[in-house]
C-alpha cells in the first residue's frame, strides 16, 4: 500500500505525521510519501526517516495580513496545485493523510480531483485557514478536542485526539539528569515552540534567581534566542531546539511552562506532566492557543496565565499554585479517555481506505 502525508509550516503540522510512520509501516504502508514546501521545516525534519520519500512543491502563505507578498502567492499556489496533482498521478496512492498547513491545500485538492481518498487532521478547536479550505475535499477529519465537533459535525469530523510519538514513552529521567548535570531539585521545562517564544523567555529570565532556589530549569528558547551572559549558571541549561534527548529531559520534568500548541500539550497530558500555558495573545494569532489552554483548564488538566498579565509577581504565584496542585492535576490527567489518539487515527485511515478500496 501507498501513502501520501502532507502537512507543513511549523513543527506541530509535522510532528503528528512523523508520529504514525510506524504504525503505518506496521499496518502494510510499504511505500510513504511525504509532499511538502521546498524549503519548509518539515523538509529537514523528515530528512530524519529515510524510508520517506520526499517531494517539495511550490506553495504560498495564508496570510490575514496586507503584504505585498499576497499578490504573488496565488501564483505560487496554482504552481503547487498542478505539481501536486502530478505527483498523486505519478505516484497513485491509496489514501492522502494531511496534517493542514498551507502546503496542504494544493495536495489536498489534487487528491481530490484524481478521486485519491483523503483523511485531514485538526489540531485546535477553531479550525484553521487551511483545513477550512481543505474540508469539502476530505473525506473524514480527525480532531484532537470534542469541542470541534462544533464546526465539522459527525459524520465527516471524529474525535481521534492526536497521534503521539512512540519515542516520548520512552524517555530515561537518570540519563537527563546526567547529561545537564543537575542536582536533586524538581525540574521546570521550558518550551516556546519551535521557534522559541520572545515573551516566555523574557519571563523565565527576569525570574531565574528566584526560580533556582527550588527548581533546576531546561530552557529551550529557540533559534538564535540563547543568552551567552547566562551560560554556566548551576541549575540552569538552554538549547535552541533538542530532538534525540528530548524524550529523557520530559522524563525529568516535574512540570512544563509552555505555549498552547494543541500538539505540544496533548504530548504533555499523555505523558501526564503538569503544564502552565501561556498562550499566544490575539495580538500575534487568531486566538487558537486561547481557546486550547482554556479547555484544558477548564477540564483541570491545566493552568493558565494570559501573557498580558505576565510579570514577576504573578509568573511565579501562578508557579507556586501549579505546584499545590501538581497531584490532582495528575489524577485527573490519568481519567482522560483520549490522551494519546495514534491508533483512533489510525482506525480512520484503515476504514476511509477499505470503504474506498
């Protein structure tokens, strides 16, 4: 069987594509294709799995933003639809698994027009620019909150939560501990995405002394946003990026501050790992990571601190109260029924391609 993933932009439209690669060679996905951006993060990212093949294809940006660059990108767009329908005839695969992004839309649709079947995945609760285009070309979504069945009602849309990827169980607490060289204090991960997050690691700074008389801290603070000035402080390591020792370090975690990715907090709850969120503020999204963190919040499994009322004082009360209620947050982690949704998506995949077989 063959499978074409899509999927591309940033690290969460890509990490739950690389999340079923092997249940998909498990279940007889023998030949997997990967159609992305030229240059796009998910090029590098699957240059990781070999057994992949990858194809780049030209492709524009959704923008909500005036910008001269929106009247080249419709170009771009028509470009990438007829080398993506090129590439599905070429390929001729069973069935299309897209993870949204704009570099979707034009895969999306050429499966569409080659009568390839078509399962899409939405991470927030709102769907996004490129799923909402996406959707009348798909046969069925998958949607990581039940809160989404609001806009893709059943039958099209099924509450799958998101695929995990298998190596995050597999993470050894002793062996990160090692590695940083950290002492007995409870562990705070920092993580801001893929690209880092300016507001979080202003925050993590300015609290740092503080924070180190009880916790060790990891900070990933993405490209290019190191602080040479803190190298060397005892109890404190910061990386742009970590991927082969990420697993160990979440292990270690005692609890994680972080965005609101919808795919970044589904891996914290299924490693059952205590979060405060600081979402994106409207001024910088259409308002997605509001609605995730609040969900969770409003199902106990977090909390959450709007980034206009971040500073010292209330960063580290919020802190504080995260750790009071560290064990209920757990149990209630531990009741949810859909914390890793790898096989529920899985299960779509099998039953789209055998209804269309």
């Amino acid at each position: 069987m063959k499978i074409i993933l899509t999927g591309g932009g940033t690290a969460g439209h890509v990490t739950p594509n690389i999340s079923l690669l092997d249940d998909l060679q498990r279940e007889g996905f023998d030949e997997i294709h990967y159609i992305g951006s030229i240059d796009g993060i998910e090029k590098s990212m699957i240059a990781e799995y070999p057994f992949v093949h990858y194809h780049g294809i030209s492709s524009g940006k959704l923008r909500r933003y005036i910008s001269v660059d929106n009247l080249k990108d419709p170009f771009k767009v028509l470009k990438g639809m007829k080398e993506a329908k090129k590439l599905i005839k070429k390929i001729n695969p069973d069935v299309v698994f897209s993870k949204g992004g704009f570099v979707s839309v034009p895969v999306v649709w050429a499966a569409n027009k080659c009568k390839i079947p078509v399962v899409s995945h939405e991470s927030d609760i709102t769907p996004g620019l490129a799923n909402r285009i996406a959707k009348r070309y798909v046969d069925k979504v998958c949607l990581n909150f039940p809160d989404t069945l609001i806009y893709i009602p059943e039958p099209k849309g099924i509450y799958t939560g998101t695929p995990i990827r298998d190596v995050l169980f597999t993470g050894n607490a002793d062996n990160a501990k090692e590695m940083l060289g950290f002492d007995s204090k409870p562990v705070i991960l920092v993580m801001g995405g893929s690209l880092g997050a300016r507001a979080l690691n202003i925050q993590i700074r300015s609290s740092l002394n503080e924070l180190l008389k009880t916790y060790n801290i990891v900070h990933l603070c993405g490209k290019d946003n190191i602080d040479s000035s803190l190298e060397g402080i005892q109890g404190y390591k910061q990386y742009e990026f970590i991927s082969k020792e990420l697993p160990d370090i979440m292990a270690l975690a005692h609890i994680i501050v972080s965005r609101a990715g919808a795919n970044a907090i589904h891996e914290f709850l299924a490693l059952k790992k205590p979060m405060l969120l600081i979402p994106l503020p409207l001024s910088q999204s259409r308002g997605d990571q509001i609605l995730n963190a609040k969900s969770f919040e409003s199902r106990g499994i977090a909390h959450v601190i709007d980034e206009e009322k971040l500073n010292d004082e209330s960063f580290l009360k919020a802190i504080t109260e995260l750790e009071n209620d560290r064990d209920n947050i757990i149990r209630k982690m531990s009741e949810d029924n859909i914390s890793d949704g790898t096989q529920n998506v899985m299960n779509v995949i099998l039953s789209v391609l055998k209804k269309n077989s």
